[in-house]
C-alpha cells in the first residue's frame, strides 16, 4: 500500500472521509475499485465506537419562536432535535439516498406504485412505556395530512388518499402511483408519536435514541440517554446539549475554546481560518440547496430561449464556486439535480462559461436592452456580490445586466416568484420527483421559473409511478436535458454543508441526504477521550 | 427632566389644587408622571402595533417564508384570526393586556408572560451585575479624575474609558472571548444561563457579558460625574472651603459631590435603562438568552404578542428609571421642590 493510500485510510479511520471521496482518491491513486472499496471497511472498521460522555452542540437557526410541535419543525436546531428523540418510518441511506427501513421493518408496493403496504416493527416502546402500536402510526400521519394541518411534510402528504391499519400492517393509498413513498416518510416532520401527538403535540414523546430532559426554545435543550432504545447502533453518547448560538463569531469561539463539540454554519469567509486551529476539524459534505437565478420562461424579454441560452453561457460557474462559497460547493449544469440525489443522470455535458456563444445566443435573440436583475441578500449568503460577478462576466459577453438591490424584507413575497429574473435558493427535496414537482411542473405554486411544458408533465407523472429503475433513470435524464436546454433556470452552484468539531468526535458519517449528517449527528458520533 | 416639576401657576389659579400640591410636591409630581406614563405606554403600543403592521409580509408569509404554500398562509391566518381587521385585533389585544393576559406567542404557542418572565428576569439579573460594578466605579473614578485633574491619572482615565466606549460592544466582545476564554481558557463561554444552573455557575457564566457592558456604560457616567464635579468646584463656595483649610479630597466628597449629584443621577439613570433595553447585541456575542434577542427573534417573524409585550416592558423600564432619577435629582437638590 502506497503512502498516499495509507494517509487516505487513517483519514478514514478518524471518521474524517466519506466512503465516496475515499473511493474517488484512492481509485485516482491506482487502486482498484474491490481493493479501494476493501480498505474503506477495513479502515472504518477499526474505528471502534466509544460509549460515553456528554455531546455538546453549538447551533445556529434556533429561534424563541420554535414550536416543539414536529409539523411546524422549522429551524436546524430543530431538525436535530427532533432526530435525537424521535423516530420515522423510514430513513435514507447516507451513502446513495435509498430508503432504509426505520420504525417500518419492510415495504411493498402494488404493481401500479398507488397502493404501500408497511409492516411495523413490534416491541418498540416510547419513552413513556408505551409500546408503539399500528394506531400510533396511523393517527401520526393523519395528522400530518389533515387540511387544516400546518404541517411542514403536508406538501409530501398531499397525494396520500387514505391511510389505514390492515391487520397490524399500514396501508397507504395514493391518488396515483409513486414510487418513491417510502423516501417521503423520512421527511423529519414526520416522527412517530403516541398517538399521533394529538393530545399533546409538543410532548417531545418518541421512540428515539434520546429521552428530552429540557428544552428552552431557542436556547438549549438537554437530552439523556434512552436505555430501552430499539437499535444499538446509534446513541453512543451518554447525554447531548444543544445550544442555540446565531453568532457565527460565537459559534467559532465556542469550537476553538473546547466548549462545544460541534458547530454548523462555518462561513466560506472564516473557514479558512478555523481549519489553522489544532484541535478542529472541517466536516463539508455535498448538499442539494443550490443558488440560482431564474428567469420566467413566460415573460419577455426571457420568453425567448435564445436569450435564456445566452444568459447561461454568460455564467462563470467557477468563478462563483470560488468566490462566493469559497470553494467549498460545486458548479451547477442548469438542472436543479446533484450526484446527492438516488438515480441521478450521469454524464450529462458540463456547461461552462463560454462569452463567445453566449454572444452568439444574444444576437440571435434580437434583445439588444439591458437586463434588470433583482437580488438581496436574503435570496442567498452574497447573493449581492454574486449579481455583481454576474454582470461581469456578462459584461464581456456583450451583454449588460442591471442590478437591481431589493430589501430583504418581503422579498420572498414581493420578488421571488413574482419578478422575471431574481436570485434565489433553493434547499434540496427528498427525490428528484419532489424537486420537479415542486417547482418545474406547469401547476405546480412553486414554478418560479414559468415553465410550462406538457410533455415534461406526462414525463413526471410517467416516472412517478414506475418501478423499474433502468427506466426511470432514463426518464429523469430526459426532463434534466429539458430543464437544462429550454428552461428558465440558470444554476451556478450547489452549495456545501460546511460544518466543523474539535478532533475527538467520531464517526461522522457524511449523509448525502441533508445537513448535519441528516439531523442525525448528535445520535451517529462519540467521543474519544 | 425638571421641567415638569415647574408647577408654577399664575395667580388666580384654584387655590386647592395648588396648596395640595404644594403640601405633597413630591407625591403630586409621582401621581402625574404615572398617569403621563400610562398614556405614554398606551402611545407605545399604538406605535409598535401599527409599526409591525406596515412591515412588509404578515406573521403567516414571514414565519413560512419561502416554504409557505398558500393553503398553510390560509391555515394560520384564519387560526390565529389575521383575516380579521387591524382595529379590531388591536382593541382585543388591549382588552386583554389591561387584564395582564399578553397572550401566547403565534411562532411557539407559548405564554407570552412565562417566557418573559425568564428572559426578563436573565436581563435585569445581566444589567443588575453590570449595574453594580459600574456605577460605584465610574463614581469613584470621576472623582478621583477630578482630583488628579489634568495630570497623569487623569489622563490615563480618560484614554482608557473613552477608548472603550468608542470600540464597538461586539468588538470589545469578541476582544474578551477571544484572549479570556479561547487563549487564556479562563471565562466561561458561551454565557448561556438555564433553570438548573447554581448561582455560582451563573454568575461565572455572566462574567465577560459584565465586563463587556461595564467597559461600555463607564465611559459615559465617568465623564460625567468628572463635568459635573468640575462645575461646581469652580463655585464660590468650594473656594470658600479650599480657603477654610479642608482636604481636598474632603471638599469634593462633603461639598461638591452632593451639589453635582442631579446631573450625575441623570446620566446613571440613562444608562441603567441601556443595561436592560440595548444589550442585544451583547446577548447575540455571548449567546445570552435575554429579552433583546427574544424581540429581535419575534420581530422577524412578525409575532405580534410578543414584540407588544418586550416593547411595553423596554418602554416601561425607560419611564420608571427616568421616574426615579427625576425623583432622586429633586430629593438631593431641594430647590427643584419649592420651584419660584
């Protein structure tokens, strides 16, 4: 074993390298790919976890307006809490976004994907003593799909017709077939609660690894261990506290003092910095969020596709990859699907800045005006200086944009989805089905770039409910070259999760399926002495 | 501030009223400063309930905000009653907050009053600590710089506290973070207080939040004490008391101090109230979980019960300390109590 293999392995061992970059450097370093993917086990395996100790976590998002209630889970320091006491039916792998079975043992769908019949595990008990019955499930997701529910999952719900115990088994029934159900029941809303949580919604009362021991919204919250917990392979820690920290400065002060274990949010512009001090360690893993500027494909002068195509090629993705996120994120290929996603479409050409077709677009669509472009910071982190990089880059295509500073107050009402060419952001979604639903299909609330194609509709609805993946693949590489090609999306980057902890936590496990290792941080390291 | 105290009236007026006050000056001046500051308060919530109003997005599109869908604004308009007239909401809330009833919060459900009554008890127990330390100090250093003034003290004095009040609190922070708890690791960080906290761990954890807001207020009340000694050295009778043999320490203690105490109680007074409504920033550094980020966090969500009742609290503490210095200035100086 080479040197470089062998440094990629302690870097394995230390929990500091995902299995997906261990395999790309290792693979670029001549092994081959049985050989890479032997040594990952081998290397992660000698990381034996420790049980023990007290976690603490410096996070930002928490608000005094947090609810406990998990349909209005809002905040990232939320979403962890939640995964820390409760559990859902299903989970994603960390590692290809497949659903794994949670508090559901196993799954099947009927032929057409519109009826899902999930067995529960038995013997699970709530930290209350109860143990976890068909009805609980049932009246959980009822919950969640009620009209009058103010559920963050009711947009994945919405197609669930009926939901109903069938000898001990749930069965849902959809108004139309959906292949990916059981990756919508990971959503983080929808944990499993003594009935449903109607009685008392904030209760905090779950199945999970952690029992609540105190919670102050927005400040802290506690948690001890749960000793009955149904899986021995998560909780390693003997407590967790959580503290609400929105200071950016604060939060690294706290890591670099040894206060905290675990901090989010480390800025492009400080981690640089961070990553000096000896006892830290930088955690990035690929997300889904993206940073986009969109165009309403209905609307001139961006009805004219020739125009959209130039305003595409006048991005300098790499540029905005290195100033705006300071590397730490990917360029975007103008369709809002990553490597993150399961199934995504491999080998679709890269585009890149190209002044000379962008110029070429331009002529051929006749506009010879300016561009105006609103943006505000709140669209994304230097969404000001990323209009202003833009219209550089622009600048030598031939093409002037007019930057258009809106206040950051109402702009996601009074801008976004409302003006013909804004900054956004977009935060990733479970599936590539729910992202296109969201904001690509012709009905959809969401579709802040007016893109109204039918054929991409039937499209959509056709992969939805196959089955078979090799035909669904396909499908989705096809809607992605439309997006790509013909609409109103110009997507320069994906942003990375940059989150950092001092050296003797272990065992992160780089989750593609959101940040903080999926909400599940607190719940998957230990602590080395 | 002594203004009000003027109760002169031309001759002719009732004569009842102006013996009564006349008798009781002090209690007739505290019976109209609380009706002035009951109509004040109810100016305040009028400002602030309009104010949050004519904000742009209403509490259901900015506490969703780019995930609402419009069956979510719907649900939480018509549940918390937003589709109903502005006169109207005010009015109901008003008839319950005369009752002491400020409601729950729209963002968390909670009760308004719990919450604040933690949040504002972690702010006055923040200001009282800083409070303690920096009155007696800026005091003691304002006289000892009208001692030694214009010499080396004196001087040293001055450089050091206005220097501290012209850095930025969250600069003089992050100085204190830095060097006391990442390099020394001697301070608690970050300051964040809960309920099973002892009263010696609290007062640790609070430790560099103190030290930041003593170096601001110091400054201010320090010059002052310093200005208002110095004027009144300049009269005839400290000279009297210079000529007469006494110390010159003596003098300034026994003669000039009392003299120069109304502006000085003034100034004390308007820094108090900052210790209690401007440290946001302060418990945004240190991660403190007081009533300014408790507002802060409501106003950007648009939670309307409980911007109302952090902004009537924030008002009412600046009208009773203003209150009380008025009070304290005309009981140190009698002449303000018999006005000509």
């Amino acid at each position: 074993m080479s040197n470089y293999t062998k440094y990629l392995a302690s870097h394995v061992t230390s929990g500091g390298m995902s299995r997906r970059e261990f395999m790309g450097r290792a693979m670029a370093a001549g092994l081959t790919l049985t050989a890479a993917s032997q040594l990952f086990t081998e290397s992660a395996e000698a990381q034996e976890p420790k049980r023990g100790g007290h976690l603490k976590l410096g996070l930002e998002g928490g608000a005094a307006t947090d609810s406990k209630d998990p349909a209005k889970f809002l905040s990232q320091f939320m979403f962890v809490v939640g995964r820390c006491w409760g559990d859902m039916l299903v989970e994603s792998d960390p590692l290809t976004g497949k659903p794994v079975p949670a508090l559901a043992e196993s799954w099947e769908p009927s032929a057409d994907a519109a009826t899902w019949t999930f067995n529960i595990r038995k013997g699970v008990q709530f930290h209350d003593g109860k143990e976890l019955t068909i009805d609980d499930v049932v009246a959980t997701l009822k919950r969640h799909t009620d009209e009058k529910s103010e559920s963050g999952a009711l947009g994945v719900m919405k197609s669930i017709k009926e939901i109903k115990a069938d000898g001990g088994k749930l069965v849902l029934t959809l108004s139309e077939g959906n292949a990916d159900m059981p990756l919508l029941l990971s959503d983080y809303h929808l944990v499993i609660q003594p009935n449903g949580g109607v009685d008392d919604p904030g209760a905090s009362i779950g199945t999970g690894p952690y029992k609540m021991a105190s919670f102050e919204p927005g400040v802290r919250a506690t948690f001890e261990k749960n000793p009955d917990d149904w899986r021995s392979d998560r909780g390693y820690v003997d407590s967790i506290e959580i503290i609400g920290m929105n200071d950016a400065t604060a939060r690294i002060a706290a890591l670099s003092s040894g206060q905290v274990h675990y901090i989010n949010r480390v800025g492009p512009k400080t981690v640089d910095l961070l990553k000096r001090a000896p006892n830290v360690e930088i955690f990035n893993t690929s997300g889904r969020g993206h940073y986009v500027f969109i165009m309403h494909c209905n609307t001139a002068p961006f009805d004219n596709n020739d125009l959209r195509l130039a305003l595409k090629y006048a991005m300098d993705r790499e540029t905005m990859v290195q100033r705006i996120l300071g590397g730490y994120g990917k360029v975007g290929n103008d369709f809002p699907i990553n490597e993150t996603y399961a199934l995504f479409p491999e080998g679709i050409e890269q585009r890149s800045y190209d002044p000379d077709k962008a110029a070429f677009h331009y002529k051929k669509s006749g506009h010879d005006d300016s561009v105006l472009l609103r943006t505000s910071e709140v669209a994304f982190p230097g969404a000001v200086d990323a209009a202003v990089l833009y219209q550089e880059s622009c600048k030598k295509a031939g093409i002037n944009i007019e930057v258009k500073r809106e206040p950051g107050d109402g702009y996601w009402s009074n801008v976004w989805n409302a003006q013909p060419f804004c900054t956004s952001y977009w935060g990733g979604r479970p599936t590539q089905d729910q992202m296109y639903s969201t904001a690509y299909l012709s009905t959809a609330d969401w579709n802040d770039t007016r893109f109204k194609r039918p054929d991409f509709d039937k499209l959509l609805y056709e992969a939805r409910s196959e089955l078979d993946e090799a035909k669904r693949k396909d499908m989705y590489r096809e809607m992605a070259m439309m997006v790509r090609d013909e609409g109103g999306l110009i997507l320069p980057m994906f942003n990375d999760f940059v989150n950092a902890a001092s050296k003797n936590v272990k065992g992160y496990v780089h989750d593609i399926g959101n940040d903080m290792s999926n909400g599940y941080v607190a719940t998957r390291v230990w602590l080395e002495s | 501030m002594s203004e009000s105290v003027d109760t002169g009236s031309p001759p002719g007026q009732k004569e009842s009223g102006l013996r009564y006050k006349e008798r009781f000056p002090l209690l007739a001046l505290i019976v109209e400063r609380l009706l002035l500051s009951a109509a004040l308060l109810l100016a305040v919530s009028v400002l602030i309930f309009g104010g949050v109003e004519a904000l742009p997005g209403d509490f259901a599109e900015t506490y969703l905000g780019q995930s609402a869908t419009p069956q979510a604004v719907a649900n939480i308009r018509s549940d918390l009653g937003l589709d109903r007239p502005v006169v109207t909401r005010y009015f109901e809330w008003l008839g319950n907050a005369v009752q002491g009833d400020f409601g729950t919060s729209w963002a968390s459900r909670n009760s308004v009053s719990e919450q604040i009554g933690k949040r504002l008890g972690n702010s006055l127990f923040l200001a009282f600590c800083a409070a303690i330390i920096s009155v007696p100090l800026a005091v003691g250093l304002g006289m000892l710089a009208v001692h030694f003034r214009n010499r080396i003290p004196d001087k040293i004095i001055n450089v050091v506290s206005l220097a501290a009040i012209s850095l930025p609190e969250f600069f003089i922070g992050y100085l204190l973070i830095l060097f006391f708890a990442v390099k020394f690791g001697v301070a608690t960080f970050p300051a964040t207080v809960y309920d099973s906290m002892t009263f010696v761990e609290r007062l640790k954890a609070v430790a560099l939040p103190v030290a930041t807001l003593v170096l601001v207020v110091l400054a201010h009340m320090m010059r002052m004490t310093r200005a208002a000694i110095l004027s009144v050295m300049s009269s005839a009778y400290m000279e009297t008391a210079e000529l007469k043999g006494l110390g010159a320490f003596r003098s300034i203690v026994r003669h000039a101090a009392p003299n120069a105490l109304a502006p000085i109680i003034n100034v004390v007074a308007l820094n108090l109230a900052y210790l209690v409504v401007g440290v946001v920033v302060v418990e945004v550094v240190f991660v403190y979980p007081g009533m300014g980020q408790y507002m802060v966090d409501a106003v950007t969500v648009r939670d309307m019960p409980v911007v109302q009742a952090c902004g009537l609290i924030f008002a009412a503490v600046y009208i009773l300390l203003n209150m009380l210095a008025d009070i304290l200035a005309i009981i140190a100086n009698p002449r303000l109590r018999h006005p000509r």
